[in-house]
C-alpha cells in the first residue's frame, strides 16, 4: 500500500510542474495552447541527448527550462505577430515539435545507465540508506515547491499582475501602455518552461525519452488545474498553485484507482478521456447552479 501511495505522488508530483504551466496558459492568460503535448517531450529529448552527451543532469533542468521558454515564445509569435488564432498557434506549434523532437533524439532513448538527478554518486556518498526508497520522492517534492514559491513570488511582480490583466481585462493592459502581445509572448514563454522542465524530470525518473510521452499531456494538465481549483474554491486560504498541485496528484491517484479496478495500461487514454469529461461536466454544472442561484 506504501509502494502504491508513494508511486501516485512521485507521478503527481512530476505532472504538478507541468500543470502549473498549463494553470498559467488556462486561467492566468485564458489561452487554449495545445503546443503543451510537443513541449513536454521536447524537455525529455532536450534531456536524454545532454545526458548521453555526458551533461551534467542537473544543468539538462535549467537547459530543458530554457529550451521550453523559446517554444512558448515561437507560440506566442506566431499568435501575436502573425496574427493567427491562440488554438491554431498552439496546433502548428505542438505539430512542429513532434518532428523538432525526432530531429533531436530518436523515437526512444534509453538513459537508464546513466546519471540523472535522483541517481547519482553524489547522493550515494550523502544519501543514508533508510532514506534511499523515498529519494526520488523528496527530490521531486523540492523541485515542485521551489517551482510553486517561484511561480508565486513572479505573479506577485508587475510583470505578473501585467500577466493576469491580460486574461482579465486586455483593454486595461492597453491604456497602461503596455504592450499586451508582448505579455502574452512571456506568458507563454514561461507556461512552457514548466512543461519542458516537467518533460526533463520525467524523462530523467522513467530513464527513458520516448516521442508518445507527450500525447495526451494537455489534458492531464488541464484535468490537474480543473480538479484543483473546482476542489479548493471556497477554501481561499489556499493558494491556486497549491491547488494545482493536488489537483495533479488527486489526477494520478484516480488513474491509479482505475488501474487497481482491472483496467488495462493500454486503456489509459480512454481513461484519461473519461475523466476529463467527467471533470469537465461536474464543473460545468457547477458553474450553472452558481448562474441560477445568483
């Protein structure tokens, strides 16, 4: 039971990170950017050459990070200044990704051999023994609180609140004089180093790169922010990121619980797919009996 509970937190915990790219996408900039499932394996492709290329790999996060950020900008230039609309930017984006990807590594990269962040002689000299099963676990609970406290302390900033404006009100970021393409383009920018980051993590704890591990990554993103925020509405002591997170994690342990339930690992898709349409149908109801009762 142990084995299980620490699997669905580790998996929560990767795919946090990516949905907190798509929370800024979603409801910060209100931004439909399907190129998420061409970024996130992007930060795995990015991550498995630098690997083998003997890369540090705690240097192929901040690379993977940086690399996410230009994808997010090529997005956001495409919808800003060429004028094409925010689904279809994201479409042409995540299109171009997948052969960007292939260009960059194979279709599958084993990196199993190698070190990466949660195996490594450093951690073997420093690491006591009795903690060495919840390793990959706590690694992975620093990097998505220092993520989450970055995320927050950004959208505390002029840029960030420049950033909310412009989902909420574009026509305000205007009469302050600023450019709200030029907002959007950074909005997307860092929405998509997350999601690479998120790719180069779990690249680096699946010890593998595959070219499918992006298929699909949108809505897990999606299903993480909407179970969150709908969870944890009323609860404002709460912050939306940290709703996001548990949003991740309630995600993959409802996976885990289908799973448990006798579905079959190639069946996931379709399990994905239903609970993001049972997701999407309790909080569109909510939404009406909100309407209704005002």
């Amino acid at each position: 039971m142990l084995s299980i509970i620490i699997g669905i937190l580790e998996e929560g915990f990767v795919y946090a990170i990516l949905a907190l790219g798509v929370y800024i996408t979603y409801k910060i900039l209100d931004f439909p950017d399907l190129s998420v499932d061409g970024t996130f394996p992007l930060g795995g492709a990015v991550t498995a050459e630098l690997i083998i290329a003997g890369v540090n790999p705690i240097l192929t996060l901040f690379i993977s990070f940086f690399v996410g950020a230009l994808a997010g900008i090529l997005t956001g230039l495409i919808h800003v200044k060429l004028k094409v609309r925010d689904l279809l930017s994201g479409i042409i984006m995540m299109t171009a990704l997948y052969s960007i990807n292939l260009r960059i590594a194979d279709a599958n990269v084993p990196i199993f051999s190698k070190e990466s962040i949660f195996e490594n002689k450093v951690l073997d000299n420093l690491i006591p023994k009795g903690i060495q099963p919840y390793l990959v676990l706590i690694i992975l609970f620093l990097i998505v609180i220092v993520m989450k406290l970055l995320l927050d302390l950004y959208l505390r900033t002029k840029s960030g609140y420049l950033l909310r404006a412009v989902g909420d009100n574009a026509t305000l970021v205007t009469s302050l004089a600023k450019d709200k393409g030029m907002v959007k383009i950074v909005g997307l920018a860092i929405a998509n180093a997350f999601v690479a980051l998120a790719g180069s993590i779990y690249a680096q704890k699946s010890g593998f790169f595959e070219i499918s591990t992006g298929t699909g990554a949108i809505v897990i993103g999606l299903a993480s922010v909407i179970i969150g925020t709908n969870l944890f509405r009323r609860m404002h002591f709460v912050k939306a990121t940290t709703a996001v997170i548990a949003g991740a994690v309630i995600y993959k342990a409802c996976v885990a619980l289908a799973i448990s339930l006798g579905m079959e690992t190639s069946d996931m898709k379709l399990v994905t797919a239903i609970l993001f349409l049972i997701i999407l149908v309790i909080s569109g109801d909510r939404k009406r009996r909100v309407k209704s009762n005002a």
